[in-house]
C-alpha cells in the first residue's frame, strides 16, 4: 500500500472475491441454523440466537486486538496505514459488539426471563462498548497531526479491558454466562461455520473499509 | 526538574486557586447532601448508601480537579517551560500523578466527614484501614486520571469525554472502593472483600505501567 496511488488492482479483486465468499458463507450458515441444526429441546427455537451472538463476540474480541496491535505498530513504526488498519478494525468491532448487546437480551430473555442483568460478562462487556465509542468520539473530534497518535495510545490503553471481558466468567462468582457448552455435532458444526462466516465477512468488511481509507489517503495527498 | 519539583510546582498552583479548591469542595459535599436526602430520611443499608455516595462524589469532584489542573498549564504555557527546563516526560508525568493524587486525597479527607455525619457511619478504629484503601484507589485514580486527561487536552467538551473513557476504565477501582468502603463500616473489616484489594492493586500498577510507556508519545502528539 503506498499512500500516493489509489487503491490497486489486486486490492479490489480480493476485496470482491472475499464478499462472495462471505456472503455464501454466511447464506450457507444461517441455512445450517434453520434447517440443520436441531431445535434446543428447553428454549425452543430462540436458542438459534446463538449462531450469530457467539460468532459476534468472537469476531469482536478479533477486531479490538487487531486494533491493539495496529496501534502498537503505528507508534513503533508512524505509518499511516497501521492507524487506518487500527481505526477500520475498530469501527466494525463496534458493529459486531453492537450485535453482541442486541442478541444477548434477546436470548436472555428467554433463557434467563430477564432483558438485562448485572452480571460479570454483560456489565464488562458493556463497559468494552462505551470505552470503544469514546475511541471514535475522540478520533472523530481530533483533526490535527495529534489524531493518529491519540487514537492509537487509546487501542492500547483500552485493549487492558478485553481479557477482563474474556475471564469475567471465571473471576467472578455467580455468573450466569456458561464457561463451556455441550452441544451436540450438528450443533457444534453450525457453530463453527458461523464462525467461520462471520469472520470472514469481517475480513471482506476490512478490505473495503481500507480501500476507502486508502482513497481518502491519496486524495489528501494530492491535495 | 524532577518529579517532586513537578508536583511542587502543580501543588502551589492548586494552592494560589483557593477559589476553585474551595468550590470543588462545596460541589462533592452538595453532591453527598443531594444523595443523602435522596436515600433517606432512614436509611436501608446506610454503610452501602454512604460507600456508594462518597465514591461517587470524588470521581466527579476529581474529574474537575483533573481537567482543571492541565487548563492552568495550558494558559500560562507552563507545560513547555517544564520541558525546557529539562524535565523527562516520565518525571512529569509522576510528578502531576502525584499532585493530582494530593488533591485528591485533600478532597477525600474533606468529603469523608460529611458523608460519616450525613449517614451516620463509621468509626476511628476502622479509620486507618479506610485510610489504605482510600490511597490505594486515589492513587489508581490519579494515574488512568492524569493519562486521560493529557489525551483529552486537545478536545472540546474534555470534561464530558474524561468521565465518559475514564469513569469505565476506573471500575475494577471503584467497585473494589466501594465493597471495601462498604465492609469496614458495616462490619468493621475488610476480610470478606479481601480480593478486591489485589484488583484494585492491580488497576494501579497497570495505569502507572501504562502511562509511563505512553506519556511521551501523548505529549510529541500534544506539541
């Protein structure tokens, strides 16, 4: 990627190839969900909820260090393009812990008969939410030179909340999240193809959200 | 220049601005009297009450003692002449850690008073134990407080973006304060909360480890 030149040729193939790919992935796994795998014998059909709530955490926790590790290497290194790669990956991380907030009461309310409860991982995790809003507040309100190395101190400084979020569970006592799941195979392998899914969606969303990074980086320069 | 001469220096401008020490004070005991109206005139679980409303108080007291802290230094161009007068940034960032964890704690004995009268608890003997666990979450506070408040100097409306990214980042502090808080004035000993003297411990050392590394990155962005 060299800032001067738009975005290139290959760029734009792979960005277009890994959309196919998601969305038949995607396609593939809500079909999985439907038809697939078996109907939960106490929640019924609500726990399906999962195929998307558990992919979500997971593709959140991947975005958040993403943006962790290219912040660090935007400081080590102040090219441009880590901090673009910082920032994209942190926008749909908040999209997908969005869809994690969302799900989660959906699911709650049928399993635990509550929308919300003050509990480790849903208190943690929520607090994760509003501290990665307030990374896109500052950015969005910082337009001087000072931008890029704000944002990343904050994806270091704030990435210390991630693995509270992952071992809230653990820590503390009377969490209704479960620590491991049983489930049956073909539940497991609907699971894991959600998974695989939702990542790779995050990794075509990531390709786009960077070629518009990359346009924005040339026109500025051009400027 | 070292860190003390740092927190001298920040300590006798707090201490020239008698008129703001004097409304910060005024502003944390209307907060206590407002919650202790609103919670009583009897109180259900007054030692609960009380922890929750003297934390309370400081934080939002110490948000403006923060913000305000670094607006003196930005008038007077203060900032620039410690730097010339060759202070590393690792002494300058002990150094108003230090000054904002004096001002706080001046505020913290000036509030605890109030909210023992206001309640009706608390005792001496369990005076000196409130004491360490008062220092061990005001130090904390003055670390992730001084790094957030140097990352938030560039920015409109910085009060607001300061309690939005620090008040989540102080939680593991705050919780642990206030159960600690809570234990000594109903049962007059910490030992059932015991953990959360370790968390808070933590949260100090990683704030302090946290800001040393990124203070000099923060001040270059801040020039």
């Amino acid at each position: 990627m060299e800032p001067s030149a738009a975005p290139v040729r290959w760029w734009n193939g792979a960005g277009r190839m890994l959309w196919l790919l998601a969305l038949a992935l995607v396609a593939g796994s809500w079909w999985a969900a439907a038809t697939y795998a078996p109907v939960e014998a106490q929640m019924g059909p609500v726990q399906k909820i999962v195929y998307v709530h558990v992919p979500s955490a997971i593709v959140t926790l991947i975005a958040f260090g993403l943006t962790f590790a290219a912040s660090i290497a935007y400081l080590t290194t102040k090219q441009w393009r880590w901090d673009a790669v910082a920032a994209a990956s942190c926008e749909l991380g908040m999209v997908f812990a969005t869809v994690v907030l969302v799900s989660g009461p959906l699911w709650a309310r049928s399993a635990w008969n509550t929308w919300w409860t003050w509990e480790p991982r849903l208190t943690t995790f929520l607090i994760l939410w509003i501290l990665y809003a307030g990374y896109h507040v500052v950015r969005a309100s910082l337009h001087s030179a000072s931008r890029r190395t704000v944002s990343s101190v904050l994806g270091i400084v704030l990435f210390v909340n991630l693995p509270i979020v992952w071992k809230s569970v653990e820590w503390w006592r009377g969490s209704l999240h479960p620590r491991n799941v049983t489930m049956t195979g073909e539940m497991r392998e609907t699971l894991l193809l959600s998974m695989a899914a939702w990542i790779v969606f995050y990794a075509a969303a990531m390709v786009s959200r960077l070629r518009l990074e990359w346009i924005r980086e040339a026109a500025a320069e051009r400027a | 220049m070292t860190l003390i001469d740092v927190a001298i220096k920040d300590i006798r401008l707090h201490a020239r601005d008698a008129r703001f020490l004097a409304t910060l004070l005024l502003f944390s005991a209307s907060l206590v009297l407002i919650l202790s109206v609103a919670f009583g005139p009897i109180f259900q679980e007054p030692a609960r009450e009380a922890a929750a409303t003297l934390w309370a108080a400081l934080f939002f007291a110490g948000v403006l003692g923060l913000t305000r802290s670094l607006d003196l230094e930005g008038e007077s161009g203060g900032g620039d002449a410690v730097r010339l007068a060759g202070a590393d940034p690792y002494s300058i960032f002990l150094g108003k850690t230090l000054a904002n964890f004096l001002l706080l704690a001046a505020v913290f004995t000036l509030t605890l008073p109030i909210a023992s009268v206001f309640f009706d608890v608390g005792d001496l003997p369990t005076l000196p134990t409130l004491v360490g666990v008062a220092a061990l979450a005001l130090l904390g506070y003055a670390a992730w407080g001084t790094l957030f408040a140097a990352l938030a100097r560039g920015l409109k409306a910085r009060e607001l973006l300061l309690s939005v990214l620090l008040f989540p980042s102080l939680v593991p502090l705050w919780i642990g304060a206030v159960k600690c808080t809570n234990a000594l004035w109903a049962g007059g000993s910490i030992e059932p909360v015991r953990d959360w003297i370790k968390v808070m411990a933590v949260a100090d050392v990683l704030g302090l480890a946290l800001a040393a590394f990124l203070y000099e990155l923060i001040q270059e962005a801040s020039e």
